[in-house]
C-alpha cells in the first residue's frame, strides 16, 4: 500500500498507528457478518485489508482496505467486482478539492474521482478511529440495503 508515498500535499501524515489498525480491524469483525478483516502484516502493518462476501449494488465481492496514521489523518477505500471505486479520506490536500473546506473529504463512486471539482465533504467528521470505523460500516450497511451509491455519503454526524 506504502501510505506516505504519494505526492506531499496529498498524503497520509505520520507513521501508521498499528494500534488503531486493530481497533479497525476488530469492529469489523464483531460488527459485519460479512466481512473478513486482517491486518496486511501483522507485526508491521501498512493497512487493514477487509474483504466482504457480497459487494454494493450487485457487486459479487468488494474490498475495503484502510489505512491510519499516528496524526489520526486515514483512508478508507472501497472497491469491488463491479470496478467500483470510493474512498473517505482525512489528510492534507493543500486545499485543491474546490469544495472541502477541512481534511475531511470523500471521493465519490464510480471511480473515487480526485478531480479538485469532485471531491466533496465527508459527511464523516469525528476524529477517534472507533467513531469513524463505525460511521464508514453504518454507511456502507445503508447503501446496500438500499441497493444504492447514494446514502454512502449522505448521513449527519455521526452518521
């Protein structure tokens, strides 16, 4: 995954929190019965790499592999068998996205666009890795009950 070799200004601050890592990796695991959650390494991760049995709006699969650093700024990208792509972000972005006043952004579906113009707030806004591990899986649970893209971003904090 390598979190902090992307451009500066629109990178992951900090080392990843392994700690955090586990707390992500354990809602998942209580929370979802659809879901296996694992850490890429578990001495050394870089991400947790969850893998669903059944993906958003007819996608067979789908994976979510999410990342957290030490500076609390993270990633949460989902993609699935449909090419499918979105992503939840808190970091940097040397104020490009056009319509993101804060770090907290969301890069929408079909292809989690980083077109400046695109990108929108997130509707997420907490801090704690719990918080925002939960609103991203209350998030995704709505859209696929409702067989939707739209209620991904769509809920008031907490979501």
């Amino acid at each position: 995954m390598g979190g902090n070799k992307t451009n500066e200004g629109h990178s992951l601050r900090g080392p990843i929190d392994r700690s955090a890592l586990l707390t992500i990796r354990d809602v998942f695991n209580s929370d979802e019965p659809l879901v296996t959650a694992e850490l890429d390494d578990y001495l050394n991760p870089e991400a947790v790499e969850i893998e669903f049995d059944d993906g958003l709006c007819g996608a067979e699969t789908a994976r979510l592999d999410i990342q957290w650093t030490t500076q609390d700024d993270y990633k949460f990208h989902y993609t699935d068998s449909q090419s499918i792509d979105l992503r939840w972000g808190k970091h940097p972005h040397n104020g490009d996205y056009a319509n993101v006043t804060g770090l907290e952004h969301y890069h929408p579906p079909p292809n989690a666009s980083s077109d400046p113009g695109e990108v929108e707030e997130s509707c997420i806004i907490h801090s704690p890795e719990l918080l925002v591990t939960r609103a991203v899986l209350q998030l995704w649970r709505v859209a696929y009950h409702a067989d939707s893209l739209s209620p991904l971003n769509a809920g008031s904090n907490p979501p």
